[in-house]
C-alpha cells in the first residue's frame, strides 16, 4: 500500500485543483511513467502478433529478430495442416462450438431465472436464490472428477456438449446475480402498467422488461463467452480425444513440441487467434464487458 | 462506472422493486406468476443439480472411498483424509501453493493500486492508459502463458534475448530448469495479465468515495499523501476486501500458468494444490484419494476467505 504513496513525492497544493484528479506526479512525469508501462503491458503483445506473422524460418531463428524482415501469412496457413495428428482448425470449431453453446444457455437461462427471481416470487424463491448464490463460492475445479464421471454416466464423456453444459453451468451463478439485478433496477410500475392495460406477464416481459434488462443479457453474454472460449482446465480433463480438443489445449501439444523442437511461429498463430477476437470484441463492447465484471464483483 | 460500496450478503441487495410487489396480499393472478416465476426458475435448478449439488455431494462420498478408474469403489472410512496429512507431495504442494499465494498477493495488489492511482483522472489520456493496462486481462491465462513461455525461452526467447544482450543473463541459459527464475517468470505472467482487472477494481471503488468528502479534506488543508492515508484507503476497504479475496483465491486454485509453462518442475518444485489433485486422480487414477484432497482444498479457501472478510471488514467497526 505505501507502495503507491511511494511515487507521490510531491503533494500537490490544496489550491492546485479544487476536484481529485490526483495530481499525484506533475504531467510530463505522469506521461512518462504511463508510457512506460503501456509499454511494458503492449510489448508480450507485439511479439505476439510479429511472432506470427514472421516467415517460419525467421520464426524458428536465434537470435530472435525484434522486428520482422519478412512478412508471410505461412504460420496461418500451417493451422490448417496437421500437426502430428492434431487439427488446429478443429480445434477451433471446437473451441467455437462450445463458446456459442455455453453463452446461449447461460444467457437464455440466467435470464429466465433472474427474471423470476426479481419479479415473479414463489415459495422457496429466495432460498433457491441464495443457493445458486453458494455456488459462486465453490471452486469447479474441486468437484471436476465426479462431473468427468457424471458426464460418463449421461453418455457426454468426451463430449463437447456436455463441456459446454459444464461450463453454461458454472457461469450460471454470475448470470443469474446479473440478470436479477437488472430486472429488480426496472421500476415495477412499467411492468404494472403494462398488465393493467391487458398486456400478458409474457408480452410484458418481451417488449418492456427484456429491452430494459438488455445490458444485463448483454453483458452475461460477454463474459461467458469469454469465460468458455479462454477455458483450459475443464476442457484438459473433461475431453479425452484429440480431435475434439478446443484451442487452448491444443496449443499445449504444440508447446510441448515434436521430437524436442517446437514451432514458434505456428504456436504463436495460434495464440494470436486465441486472443484476437477476445481483444476485438473488448474494444468493441467495452462498456458492457467492464460494466458487466464490476456488477458481478460487487456481490 | 460507479459502483456502491461493497455489499457482500445477497439480501443486502438492493431490491426494493421486487419486495415490494411480494409484500402486496397474494391475488390470484400473483399466485399465477408465482407458478410462471418456479417454471422459468426450473432450467437453471437443473442445471445445477446435475452439474453442481450432485458432483459435490458425489465428491464427499467418493473422498471416502478408494475409487479406481475401473473396478468398484470400495467404503474406506476417512483413511484418504489421514493419508493426505502424511503425503509428502501433497504437503509440498500445499506449501508451494502458500508461498506462491502470500508472495503473488502483494505484488498484484501494489501493482493494481499503482495503476488505478496513475489513471484516476478524467482525461482522454488516462482512458487510453486504462484501455491498454487492462487489455492483458481479456486475454486467456492459458494463451498469456504460452506467450510469456515464448518470451522467456533460451536463446529464441525475445525477452531473454534483450537481457542477454544488457549483459544481465546468459540467453543459452534455460530459465524454467531453475526453480527461482521459473516461478519469477510465472509471477511476471500472472501480474501482467490480472493486475489490470485489480486497477479496475480499485479505480471503481475510487470513484465511488463522495467528492465531497475529497473536498471537505482538502479544504481542511490536508496534502496529497494525507488524503490518500486517511481518506481514499479506509474508504477503499471493502474494494480492498474484495480484491483481496479474488486474488488469493485465485492464486490459492492456481493450475493453468504451471501447467502449461513449467509442468510442475524443475523436479515438482511449482506442483500447486489444484496441480497435484489433477495428478492424483488424471494420471495415477486414485479418484477417491483425488476428492478427499478437493475436500480439504474447498475447506482450506473457505476458511481463508472468511478469515479475510471477517479482517478486512471488523476493523471498520472497532
């Protein structure tokens, strides 16, 4: 903690600025500082997109060269070959078919449930609520072998819709936290108004609650899909055949190499598409991603 | 992008909306929704009964048994538990997994502060800055370390490359065959891909202390250093809490970054806790000894948690 009072050497004069805007470091500093770090944070990434896109002869050359003398999409191309029986562009269907899967399920249900928990109480609604609530503080990875042999004994073992089940279903809790906040925020009086004027409860949830409540799906969707395409653990125990092996997995057989060499260039390709539409779809919906993690942590 | 000050207890939440409509006399048509509410409910209770409440129950029951991967489970009392506090790797595991977290747990939150005092201010500049420092947390852990395993590798690695050509380190030198470096690189790993997700955090709970209080401070003539000992940091405590209570458990469960970069090595030295559970029961088939282990796992984070929250929220009050 005194590590941050640490670089405030000079406290800015009470009169400097009437509101915080931490002027903790006079503003050329503060550039200098900022661009260092953002220099230091964007670094491991631009060696990841000049690893890729090297020639593989320049990918495999020691010393690594920091700015790429050739250009070649030959890495890219090399996903689609096989690697010693391993299929990356499988493997990327795969890692897509689960990502979709979990999202829709955990969207579609979260937002069902947290609808009828906001709105629609039963007997027993809140004890329910807060058992789902329990769940966020179990560890999935403390009950992954009986879920490998209750998979099994439902016939989805090395299956990668049951990994999408497993995963919908620990993303569920944070959905559900989310969905019923967001339906709670919407004044009850719209909804009433709505079935005083002859609106069914469903119409009323379809056209006033559900656009409403849109961030709230929005931002359960993100961070699903997020959560499923990025999932490591799960899919490493969980899916037993290679070649239903997602991305992630995938990429540890290339980083453990063939016959004691491993192919940077084509294992950083691979990375590169692992994190690319991750950083796309963040720049893109960024106020629904970081809205959605901070009403998730808050709980 | 603010957010109330922490609210830990689910009935803490506000919801005055919903209650209030419970609170009415029950008409028919609020019994019909009630029914309507338990239907849309049933999905997710499925769910989570089958791929939840019964693999933990089933959990308790196999920790119990010696469970191979074929053949019948046979009942064997708490014999898996006893064994575990004899089990020299498990212990050791245990203990890397302590140091790992005791040591990590600073490192992130100091780095998280850092960044959240730096960007804390209203200016196109300090968004740009927020944008780019949590850009590593969208990221995968799994794709972070395979990138920071290329990084760091002998002679090809980048990173080795331009402290071999400082004179700080021999590039043809293998950093993850020696157990410091190693777990320094995984350190590094960690910090640049969470510590972003940690300012985020932090600069909401920032944002949520009152001007006015800002205000009242300075006007009383405190100086910087004054306002953030006295002012920002109590105030910040519940998102301190929280915080806090992430990070360690996530270092507590931490696999993918020693998995993938280290394999557990040199000679098990970065075996963690999750690590040697997916040991026991994926490689040596001992599932029943492997549940006994998540027992004591789940047990251990729990209690860990409590203790923080109980800490980190009592000294408030006294």
């Amino acid at each position: 903690m005194s590590a941050v009072a640490a670089p405030a050497p000079a406290p800015a004069r009470p009169g400097a600025g009437r509101t915080p805007k931490s002027r903790l470091l006079p503003p050329i500093a503060w550039w200098v500082v900022c661009v260092c770090l953002a220099i230091l944070f964007l670094y491991p990434l631009y060696v990841l997109v000049t690893q890729s896109i090297k020639s593989p002869a320049e990918a495999a050359q020691t010393p690594p060269t920091l700015f790429p003398h050739s250009f070649s999409l030959q890495n890219f191309k090399d996903l689609g070959t096989d690697q010693g029986g391993l299929s990356l562009v499988k493997s990327i269907w795969n890692s897509l078919y689960i990502s979709v899967l979990a999202t829709v399920l955990t969207v579609v249900v979260s937002t069902l449930a947290g609808y009828a928990f906001a709105r629609l109480p039963f007997r027993g609604s809140r004890i329910i609520f807060f058992v789902t609530l329990i769940t966020f503080m179990v560890p999935f990875q403390a009950i992954i072998t009986p879920l490998f042999l209750t998979l099994k004994s439902l016939g989805l073992q090395n299956n990668l819709t049951g990994l999408a089940l497993v995963i919908a279903t620990f993303n569920l809790p944070f959905g559900i936290f989310v969905m019923r906040n967001s339906f709670s925020s919407v004044p009850a009086t719209l909804e009433e108004a709505a079935l005083i004027d002859g609106a069914s409860t469903f119409m009323a949830f379809r056209r006033i609650m559900l656009p409403l409540a849109l961030p709230g799906v929005v931002s359960t969707g993100l961070l699903t899909f997020f959560a499923a395409w990025n999932e490591f653990f799960a899919s490493l125990i969980l899916i037993t055949d290679q070649t239903k092996y997602t991305l992630p997995v995938s990429l540890g057989i290339l980083s453990a190499g063939q016959n004691n060499a491993v192919n940077w260039g084509l294992l950083e390709a691979g990375v590169l598409v692992t994190v690319l539409p991750c950083v796309v779809i963040y720049l893109v919906l960024q106020k629904y991603y970081v809205a959605g993690l901070l009403s998730g942590a808050v709980k | 992008m603010t957010i109330p000050p922490l609210t830990a207890a689910p009935p803490a939440v506000p919801s005055g909306a919903g209650r209030r409509g419970a609170a009415r006399r029950p008409s028919s048509l609020q019994r019909r929704r009630g029914r309507l509410g338990a239907v849309l409910v049933l999905p997710a209770v499925v769910l989570l009964g089958v791929f939840f409440v019964w693999p933990l129950i089933r959990t308790v029951v196999m920790s119990l048994q010696e469970y191979p991967l074929l053949g019948k489970p046979t009942f064997t009392g708490f014999s898996n538990y006893s064994d575990a506090f004899h089990d020299q790797d498990f212990l050791s595991a245990i203990k890397f997994t302590l140091i790992y977290t005791v040591v990590t747990t600073p490192v992130l939150l100091a780095v998280g502060l850092l960044l959240a005092s730096l960007v804390r201010r209203n200016t196109r500049g300090a968004r740009v800055f927020q944008t780019i420092f949590f850009l590593p947390v969208v990221i995968g852990l799994a794709s972070a370390s395979y990138l920071w395993l290329f990084l760091w590798q002998s002679d090809i690695g980048p990173v080795t490359d331009l402290l071999d050509k400082a004179g700080l380190l021999d590039s043809s030198n293998n950093l993850f065959a020696h157990p410091g470096p190693a777990f320094l690189i995984v350190l590094g790993t960690v910090t640049w891909k969470v510590a972003g997700l940690q300012m985020l955090l932090l600069l909401s709970g920032m944002q949520s202390i009152p001007v006015e209080v800002n205000e009242a401070a300075m006007v009383d003539g405190s100086s910087r250093r004054q306002l953030f000992r006295y002012i920002t940091l109590p105030l910040l405590r519940p998102t301190l809490a929280l915080v806090l209570v992430f990070s360690v458990a996530g270092s507590l469960l931490a696999f993918d970054q020693f998995y993938i970069m280290t394999g557990g090595g040199p000679g098990n030295s970065t075996v963690t806790g999750v690590y040697q559970i997916y040991r026991v029961s994926f490689v040596q088939f001992h599932l029943g000894y492997g549940a006994a282990l998540s027992i004591l796992l789940m047990i251990g984070l729990g209690i860990v948690s409590c203790v923080q929250m109980l800490l980190l929220r009592n000294v408030d009050n006294a």
